[in-house]
C-alpha cells in the first residue's frame, strides 16, 4: 500500500490536475474554487499562471466529480472557460488547500477581463449609510470595477496595476485575504482609508477647492457649468442635458456641432421617461458591459434640443462606476456625458493632460488619484432585429478575444485609417483592440502604436506576419510598411469586412458577400464601395458592384453630399442632369461650373461605388442633409425620417450584376417635384436598396448555388435597411449574416485581415 509522508494510507484518494484557459483571472475564480474545494472538503491548491489558472485537487472520487461538476456548471459571473485539461494522477498527500502565489511563465499568456459595471453588491453597499464604504466613489469586488484600463502587465496581481501605490488598511487586507470574502483578491480592493480619493478643481483661478466633491459637482452642474468627469477608462465632459444653454456652450467649446451626445440616466425608471425601451435594449444597458445603447426617444422627451440635434434617438447608458452612481443619486437629472477629448483625439485621461487639453472646455474638474493606464471609450451599440449590434467596441468589451474556427500564427491586423482598430492573433484568439478612432492626427497615431505595442506585451504576442489596408495613404498602412523583418500582405477593404462577418458567424465556407460602405481601396485603384462579392478566407471574386460614378472634389465631396448628388446626376446624365432644377437651381453658379469641370476633365474626380456615397446623394437632393458635419450624417438622417408605414419603393437597373442608381434618382427626383414627403421618399428608397440587393443575392445564387449571404460595412449600421434585407433574404431562402460583436463599420476591418493574411501566407 502506497503510504503518504505522514504514515497515512492513501485510502482511495486521487488527484486531479486541471489547467483552465479562458476569462479566468479577476472575476473571482480563484475563491471559486477554494470554496467548491472546501465544500467536498478536498485538499491542493489553485493559483493564477500567466496563462490561465492551474489547479490541483485531491480526496474522494465522488467528491472529485461534484468539484468537477460545480467547477463548470455554478461559474462566477464573468468567468468564461475556453479549454480545461484534466489530468489524474496519484494523491500527494496535501493537508488543506490553498490559494498559491501567482507564477509568471514565460511566453505564456491570458486572456484580460474587460472593465466591468458597478454590481449590485456593490450598489447596495455605496448607498448603505452602515456600510464601512458608504459613499465612497472607488468601491468594487471581485464582480465588477476596474480590470483592463488599470492593468500594466499580466498575472493580473494589484503590483501590475495601478492599484500598486495603494497600501491596503487592515479591512481591506483582511478582506483581501479571506477566500470567503467577496472582495478576496479583488486586486483594486480598497476604501476610504487606504484608497484613491476624488477631488474638485474649480473657480478662477482654477484651484483645488476643498467640501464635498460631489456636493461641489452637483452645485457646478446645476449652475449650467460643465465638468470634467474622470471615469473608468477617461474623462467625460458633462453638463446638464436638459440645460440648452450648457449644452449649446460645449458644443462650441468642443467645437463638435453636429453629432448627437451621449446622456447617462440615473435608472431605468428614469430613462423610461425619455425613451423606449424593448426587452433586449434594458439587457444590455443593465449589462456588466454597460455600453451606450442607441434608443429611439420618446414623443415630447425634455432635453435640450442640442443633444441630439433633432435626431430621434438618443445614445444612453446607466452609471457604470461608483462615482457615477453618486453623481446621478445627487444630481437626480439626465447628464450629457461625452467623450472628454478635443476634436477627434483620443480621450483624455491624466489629470494633467486634463488640465492641459480640457482647461479651454470644462469649467471645473472632478477627479481622482487613480491612474488610467489603459485609455478606452464608452462603447456604443444599438439593437437590430432583437440582437446587439455592436457599433464602437472598447469599454466592457475589449480587450476580450474571439475566438476563431482554427489555430492562428501571430499576425497582426493594422486596420483601416478611420474607426481604427487592430487585431493580433495567437492560437484560436482574436484580440481586437479597442476603438482606437480616426488615425489622421498624431496624437491618435501615437496612441494606436503604444497601444500596439501594449496588446503585443500583454498577450506576449510578436507578429511575424502583418496585414494592411490597400489604400497606400492610409497611415495604418504606412505603418506596417515601416515594420522591418515581417511578411506583409495588402488586403482589399471589402474582402476584409465581408470575412470579419464570416468570423464572428463562425462561417468557413464560401458565401455571398454584400458590402455596403463608404470607401475602400479597390484592386482597380477605384474607391469600392457597394459590392457584390463571392468570398471566402483565401480570396474573393468580385462579380458586380454599384454603377461606378464620379467624385466632384474627391474627399470633400464625402464632407459635402451636395457635390455627391452633382457627381451622380452628372455621372448618370451626363447633360440630361439639367432636367433635375429644382436641385441644380440650388447650386451656387461658380460652384457647379467648378464642379462641371472636374467631372468633364476628370480633374479631382475619381470613380466610387460607394453605397454610402448614394445614401449622400439622396440626402442632399431632398436636402435632408446637403453638408455633413461628421461621418455618415446624411445617410443617419436619412434613416432618422422613414416613415415606416410605406412599403412602395423605386425602379432599380440591375444588369449583369451592376446596379445603376439612375432610375431610383430619377424616382427620387420626380417625387420631390411632386411635393411627396421626405419620409416616403425616404422610405421608398431604403425599400428599393432592398430589393435591388435582394435580387443581386438570388441572381448570385442562381450562378453559383450558394446560399449563405454576408452583409457587412458601414451603411449596415442602418437599422431599417438591415432589418428589411434580413427579412427578405430569408424568405426567399439564404441564411443570412451580419455583424454584431464586432462592428460592420471599419473597426471591424483589422479582424477581417488577420484571417486572410492567414489563408494567402502561414497556410
Ligand atoms: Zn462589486
Ligand atoms: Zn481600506
Ligand atoms: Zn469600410
């Protein structure tokens, strides 16, 4: 009989060694499993690796099942298991079981658990005037807080956040050390004696002013001032969101004056009063993710008229981070939270860079002596046929991988130049960055590096392979030229936004790829955009696209859909867009000379096929929107006006896979002479985009038998136009795709290049 060390016989003892991957580390997994092993009253130890958790556990066979068992079905919250190993093997004869020291292995990695919302626990406790951390503004547990944004490298232990220049009091250590405690190595654990502490920066000149802070904040709001607000992942600027006034003034400081702005509401008792609110809506703004949802508002809704700038929706999240909570609990009423930065760079998130870049925008400041390592936007998504659509991922998503359908070499994907986000991948994983934004100002181009560089750390990741964009000025692009000693490989836009979809949906074979976008860089050196794909991970066909049209001006005509419409009417009609007055007639006389001669020179003039670009174009005639002031704004309100009872819908040319618009601009234009509302041309002309592509998919089909239809690029942000085509493609047939994890605009670009780099180079 074999003995242990202390003369005991084994008895009937075994042992299990079990090595588990997945979202494993700060969300309570550890004392997880303490406490199942006690339960069975098994003997070993657990603790966290640089690549997931190990475990090691031994007693009673029955009671090694039901540890096994609890183990994968009673998971904690935000636990996920990708793979578990389970090996037997002798009992060692171990006399309880502990929670071992973290070990660091070299070149090993795991995944990072994205910043999570205030738990309930939490909430009941900030509220709970008994409460040993009543009322203070950085309180958290192993459910929820803090995880990406403060992390400086893996295991996630407190020294490798910035949680480190902290020193627990003993409550806090004591509760650190309990694995019966809810706070057992919560890594940013902490309280009001030992932890971070707010403080408000105000008056002229601004100076540390001494109070209550959120007393403070909450008088500064009321008197129509605008704060600086430190979050989870950055700074927020915030104003009273039915204050005109205040409203008015940050759109001019910010110098942002045409797109809607985010507003946080107290509770969803609140928010009822504004917006409607479906099942899955209230899900995910109830999430540990809490994103921005996009809601539609309700009829008479009181908030300043700037806010939304007349759009029907509205943006809106729920308090995520304690500070949020008493912010709203005081303050009582909705607040504009936007993104603190100046025009389009990323988000600032020290307090002297604060300071330094918001001093001209906010009045006052709150802040706190918590450093954001990792800087992250709120992130926004919007339900389209009842499921999640996500439309910028950062905050309580990334950096959480996707998981992909093979085992991947380390490739880097540097993504597009506008909504920027990259993408590395090792093994089965697909870490998306977070939104990173538009790459054409320095500072933005500085954080994505660092950021690279960052997500190449923590995931112990060294790309040997890079895919890029084809556009050679994109500066994501430059990028990966600039990196020596890789294999890099150039990807078409829309092949990357059509296998993005494949990803996500899990899809290997081949399939109808329809993208609808903006621009993108075709193999032709034409700006695609409307595309009619056969795709698959390797390679694409492209077997017809949208009628290909001039530019009047280029680029300034993507700012200027008036310029799009002239480039259309001109490109379509040639003389005939004469017959069109009633829009020719609002062009100022030099400006559509100007724009006659770049489309008969050919001068700044190039071709697209941009469904977007026509989305533009139909805007501007109708003059639903004959500027844009930010990116897709025509096309937003455009959708924003459908009137949703009309179903009629406009001729269409569709031949040899080419979709020629002038018939719909026609129809488009007549009605316009006919006075019909904007709401039915508007409907009418997303009905027969929906038809058009309808028919383009069952005449692909017809050629080629396949009926899997991927729908992906930026014009599927819009909700009607997805819903309406999901609808009819499936009527007649296809199983239909689209994105919903990652975006269909370009942030979902650098997922879709990993994988064909993939196919055209390591396979
Ligand atoms: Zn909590
Ligand atoms: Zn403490
Ligand atoms: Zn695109």
């Amino acid at each position: 009989m074999n003995r242990l060390a202390n003369g005991e016989p084994k008895g009937n003892l075994s042992r299990r060694i079990i090595e588990i991957k997945g979202i494993v580390q700060g969300v309570g997994f550890r004392p997880f499993i303490f406490q199942i092993a006690k339960r069975y009253g098994l003997h070993g130890w657990v603790l966290n690796t640089s690549g997931g958790v190990l475990i090691e556990v031994e007693g009673e066979e029955e009671s090694l099942h039901a540890f096994l068992d609890d183990l994968t079905m009673q998971l904690p919250p935000l636990a996920r298991i990708e793979t578990i190993s389970v090996i037997e093997a002798e009992a060692a004869g171990y006399q309880d079981f502990k929670i071992r020291q973290s070990q660091a292995q070299l070149g090993e990695y795991i995944s990072i658990s994205p910043d999570v919302g205030t738990c309930a626990g939490c909430q009941r406790e900030l509220m709970d005037i008994t409460d040993h951390r009543y009322g203070y503004p950085f309180i958290n547990c192993t459910n929820c807080g803090p995880r990406f944004s403060i992390i400086t490298d893996i295991p996630y232990d407190r020294q490798y956040t910035s949680m480190q220049h902290f020193q627990m009091c003993d409550t806090c250590a004591q509760e650190y050390e309990d694995p019966d405690d809810r706070r057992f190595h919560a890594q940013p654990n902490a309280c009001a004696q030992c932890g971070p502490l707010l403080n408000f920066i105000g008056g002229t000149p601004l100076q540390v002013i001494n109070g209550d802070v959120i007393k403070l904040t909450v008088h500064a709001l009321q008197e129509g001032k605008i704060v600086a607000v430190k979050g989870l992942g950055g700074f927020h600027l915030a104003c009273d969101a039915a204050d005109e006034t205040a409203v008015t003034k940050l759109r001019l400081r910010k110098h942002r004056y045409g797109k809607a702005m985010a507003v946080m509401m107290k509770d969803l008792e609140q928010l009822a009063r504004y917006c409607e609110l479906s099942a899955a809506e209230e899900k995910l703004l109830m999430s540990p993710r809490r994103p921005i949802v996009i809601l539609q508002q309700r009829k008479g809704a009181k908030l300043a008229p700037s806010v939304t700038q007349g759009l029907p929706t509205l943006g809106v999240m729920l308090p995520y981070t304690p500070l949020h909570f008493l912010l709203l609990a005081n303050y009582q009423q909705p607040l504009v939270m936007t993104s603190g930065n100046i025009s389009e760079e990323p988000l600032v998130s020290s307090n002297v860079e604060a300071l330094e870049k918001l001093g001209g925008i906010a009045d006052c400041f709150l802040m706190h002596n918590r450093d954001v390592i990792n800087k992250i936007d709120d992130s926004l998504t919007r339900v389209i046929a009842s499921r999640e659509a996500v439309i910028r991922r950062a905050r309580g998503y990334a950096p959480e991988p996707m998981l992909l359908p093979e085992q991947l070499p380390e490739i880097l994907g540097c993504g597009p130049e506008q909504k920027n986000t990259f993408c590395l991948t090792r093994d089965n994983h697909a870490f998306v960055s977070q939104h990173i934004g538009d790459l054409d100002n320095l500072p933005t181009l500085e954080y994505y590096e660092r950021m690279i560089a960052f997500y190449k750390q923590i995931f112990r990741i060294n790309p040997r392979i890079v895919a890029y964009d084809l556009h050679p000025a994109y500066l994501s692009t430059q990028y990966a030229k600039s990196i020596g000693n890789v294999q890099l490989l150039g990807v078409q836009h829309h092949h990357a936004h059509i296998v993005s979809c494949m990803l996500e949906n899990g899809i290997t074979d081949q399939v109808i790829g329809i993208a609808c976008d903006g621009t993108g860089f075709g193999t032709d050196g034409n700006l695609w955009g409307g595309e009619f794909l056969l795709a698959d991970y390797r390679s694409f066909t492209r077997l017809g696209h949208f009628k290909y049209v001039r530019m009047p001006g280029g680029e300034k005509a993507i700012k200027e859909p008036y310029r799009m419409a002239y480039g259309y009417l001109y490109s379509l009609f040639g003389k005939g867009a004469n017959a069109f007055p009633k829009y020719i007639e609002s062009i100022e006389a030099d400006e559509l000379l100007l724009m006659e001669q770049q489309m008969y020179k050919h001068l700044y003039a190039p071709l697209t096929s941009s469904c977007a670009r026509l989305f533009d174009a139909v805007s501007a005639i109708i003059n639903i929107a004959r500027i844009a002031r930010y990116e897709g704004e025509a096309a937003i309100r455009l959708e924003s006006i459908i009137d949703e009872r009309v179903i009629d819908y406009y001729d269409f040319d569709l031949q040899e896979y080419i979709l020629n618009p002038a018939p719909i601009l026609q129809g488009v234009y007549d009605d316009l002479e006919n006075d019909i509302a904007p709401s039915t041309i508007a409907a009418k002309f997303h009905n027969t985009l929906t038809n058009a592509i309808t028919k383009v998919c069952r005449e692909i089909s017809n050629l080629t038998g396949v009926k899997k239809v991927c729908l992906s690029g930026g014009v599927f942000q819009n909700a009607y136009l997805l819903k309406g085509l999901v609808k009819h493609l499936t009527k007649e047939g296809f199983r239909v795709f689209w994105q919903q994890k990652v975006p269909a605009n370009d942030g979902g670009i650098s997922l879709g290049q990993v994988m064909i780099a993939h196919y055209n180079v390591s396979k």
